[in-house]
C-alpha cells in the first residue's frame, strides 16, 4: 500500500511519543507549553517540535506557547487514535500473554477483542479480556466480527500461514513480533516490530564507547 501522501513514519513515531508526554503533562495539570519545553519532555529540539506540530495544522500563540488539551486532541486526529479500534491477538503464548494484559494500549484506543491458538490447553482461556478461541476458526470468524488489525506474536515458523489465514479473513494490518518477513498483498500493512533486535544495536553502541 502506498504511503506517498502520508506523514513520514518518523514524523507519526515522534508524534505518538508526544502524545503519551503530553497526556502525562495534563495528568500533573499542565495547560500550556512552548516548543523548548516540549522538545525537552521527549528529548527533541525546539525547531523538529514546531515543525512536527505544523504538519499537523497546529501553530503556537506567541508567548504562551501551545495548549495542552489542543494538542492531545490535534495529535490524535492526525494518528487517528481519536476513534476506539479493535484487534484480535494470534498466539498467546508468553508474549501474547503480556501483550494482552499490558492496559496502556487502550491510550491509543486500541482494544484487544479475541485471541487465537492451536494449542487445544489455551483454547477457552483468556488473553487479558478476551476468550482465545482455535486458531483454525479465525478467518470465519474476524470476518463476522469485522477485525481487520492483528498482532502476531505466534512462533516464526507458523508466522506467514497464520498471516495468510488473517488476510483470508479480512485483515489488513499486522503488527509482527515474530522475525519472519511476511509477504502480504499490497492493501495489507505490515509493521515489523522488535526489541531483541534493540538490544543487537545498543551492543554496537557500546562498542563504540
Ligand atoms: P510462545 O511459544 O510462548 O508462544 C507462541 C504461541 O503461539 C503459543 O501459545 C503457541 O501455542 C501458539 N502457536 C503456535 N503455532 C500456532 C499456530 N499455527 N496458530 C496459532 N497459534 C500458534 O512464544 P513467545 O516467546 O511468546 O514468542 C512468540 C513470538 O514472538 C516468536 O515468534 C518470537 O520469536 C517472537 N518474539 C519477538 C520479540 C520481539 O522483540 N519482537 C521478543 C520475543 C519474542
């Protein structure tokens, strides 16, 4: 799927950081903030803060800076958190387990709705709130329940069948834990995420001193 017109990755990734920073900043009571202030909250300059916050039509009032509440709001326009979305989880193992149960998804308005296994000792268990149910049932049934984002967190050698079956059913957007590199249709959406990989680049790091 072609992202051309969008906002660069980059640019969504620094605005969901932001966006966690500045619904602390509100919880402490916080109304307004210049851009140094928050380039500092998550450790960016002032100019890439003001130059964010423009790509998203938000500009700040000369000597007070911006309105924490305008922003949040502004903020979750522009990622599109501003609307709840819900998503089923494939493979609840150890990590699906903590992924489910982890409750600051829901800052994002994600919601976990159903789970899927293979494993005939977790089917009817739960994962965080939802029931996890036979993994060969779920293209029928995130088609009946309209789900169309997963997270894959199944081992990688059952990664792109499982996959495969999600698309089957109607999913378009995969969040994959696993090292497997899916090959998707072109209306699908894949983002690889790992933190093990994380720890093979802070090994270079501190290589280098
Ligand atoms: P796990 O073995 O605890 O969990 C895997 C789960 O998938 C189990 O519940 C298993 O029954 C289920 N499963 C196996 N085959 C299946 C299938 N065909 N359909 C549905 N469910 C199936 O493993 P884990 O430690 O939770 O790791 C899960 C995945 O996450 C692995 O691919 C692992 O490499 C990856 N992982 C990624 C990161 C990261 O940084 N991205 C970190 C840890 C683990």
């Amino acid at each position: 799927m072609s992202n051309e017109n969008s906002i660069p990755s980059a640019t969504l990734s620094r605005l969901a950081t932001l966006y966690q920073a500045l619904l602390d900043a509100r919880s402490r009571d916080v109304e307004c903030l210049n851009s140094a202030q928050i380039g500092a909250l998550i450790g960016i300059p002032a100019a890439q803060v003001r130059k964010d916050l423009s790509s998203l039509g938000e500009g700040g009032v000369p000597g007070v800076g911006y309105r924490v509440t305008d922003l949040i709001l502004g903020i979750a326009r522009c990622l599109k958190i501003d609307k709840k979305r819900r998503f089923a989880l494939v493979g609840a193992g150890r990590l699906g387990q903590a992924l489910a149960s982890y409750t600051g998804l829901a800052k994002m308005n994600f919601e976990l709705v159903m789970a899927f296994d293979n494993d005939p000792a977790k089917i009817g268990k739960h994962a965080g709130d939802a029931l996890i149910e036979p993994v060969a049932e779920m293209p029928a049934r995130l088609k009946q329940e309209g789900i169309k984002v997963i997270v894959l967190t199944v081992p990688a050698s059952a990664a792109q069948a499982t996959a495969d079956a999600a698309i089957s059913g109607g999913a378009r957007w995969v969040l994959n834990f696993t090292p497997a590199i899916l090959q998707v249709p072109r209306n699908c959406i894949v983002r690889d995420v790992s933190f093990t990989n994380e720890f093979a680049v802070l090994a270079h790091y501190m290589e280098e001193g």
